[in-house]
C-alpha cells in the first residue's frame, strides 16, 4: 500500500465532513454552550465537565459516518475526550 493512497483516501473522507456532520448542528450547538458556560467563570474547562454533550456529539458523528451496511467508515471512532487513534 502506497503512502499516497492513503493521503488520497483521507482526503476524499475529509472531504465528506461538511456534507456528514451538517445534521449534528443541535448536538455541536449544546456541546459549544457546555464548554463557554463552564470556562466563563474562571476560564478553566474541567475534565468531562461536559462529557454528556460530547458524548451526544461524538454518537452523531458516529451516526452521520456510517455507511450503508452500518459499519463505521473509519472517520470517528475512539473513547472519551482526548482520545487519539493509535499510530
């Protein structure tokens, strides 16, 4: 497998974000009104202070992402806040 190839398949799903994502507005709206409101008193986010939202989130991007078969195409997949795939 060449590394090109998979430069180019990244970017075509990325490309697929915008269309993907643009049900999740309510979800990313709630998540965003979370996180202002929890780091409006002294300007720190605390740790899963708004794990429920992101949880919310995190399961319509899932939602958004599947493919016909209802497998995740590989474009959000993980744990909580902070995950990061392996490299």
């Amino acid at each position: 497998m060449s590394g090109r190839g998979v430069w180019l398949r990244a970017r075509a799903r990325l490309r697929r974000f915008p269309a993907l994502l643009g049900g999740c507005g309510e979800q990313a709206a709630a998540y965003g009104r979370c996180v202002a409101a929890a780091s409006a008193g002294s300007g720190e986010v605390r740790r899963d202070g708004c794990l429920r939202e992101f949880r919310a989130l995190r399961e319509c991007f899932n939602r958004a992402v599947r493919g016909e078969n209802g497998e995740i195409t590989g474009l959000i997949t993980g744990g909580g806040p902070g995950w990061c795939p392996p490299r």
